[in-house]
C-alpha cells in the first residue's frame, strides 16, 4: 500500500464516521477521536506486553498473535484521522518531522 492510498482511505474514513457518529460539531469529533487513539495505544501496549510475555498467564493463554499488526493499524489511522479533523496537513508534517531528525543524526 503507498502512503496517498492510505490518506484516500483516510478520507473516505472520515465521511463514513460523520455519518456513523452524527458529530456536526468538530470539537466533539477531535475529542473522540483523541479518546479513539488513547484506546487504541492501551490495546497496542496490551499487545507489545504480551508479545513479550509480560502480562499474567491467564491473559497469554488466550492472546492470539495475530493482533500486533491489526493494533499498529488502528493506532495509526486513528492518529491520521485525528490530524485531519485538526486539518494538520500530515504529508508536509512528516516530511519536516524526517528533516528534522536526519539533521539532528548528520551533525
């Protein structure tokens, strides 16, 4: 999948949830999906825990692996959707946040 793929989706995401969730207000859509992503970073840490087998024995013995890369997804459509209610154009963000960083390592 290449990233302009991902923010068509993104797109078509964000129009699919104003109908779903009925939020004309934008203030409620950036607070839900702020609360969306922490959600979704409680589930990804669950995960990377009992990737390392660090949660209780009870919770390993049901863990399916196959949720890592599902929670990674969730986690970074949920903070792409967000940037988008916020209108935070995050192809130019990154690409400065990448500038940034590649300088700091370079000097």
């Amino acid at each position: 999948m290449q990233f302009k793929d991902l923010l068509k989706f993104i797109e078509i995401e964000d129009e699919r949830l104003k109908k779903y969730y009925g939020y004309d207000d934008q203030a409620k859509r950036i607070l839900a999906r702020t609360v969306k992503l922490t959600e979704e970073l409680g589930e990804l840490c669950d995960e990377v825990l009992a990737y390392n087998s660090l949660q209780r024995k009870q919770k390993l013995d049901n863990h399916d692996k196959k949720n890592l890369p599902e929670e990674f997804a969730d986690v970074i459509i949920t903070a792409l959707l967000l940037a988008k209610a916020m209108k935070v154009d995050i192809e130019k963000a990154l690409e400065k946040k990448i500038e940034k960083i590649n300088q700091r390592y370079l000097c």
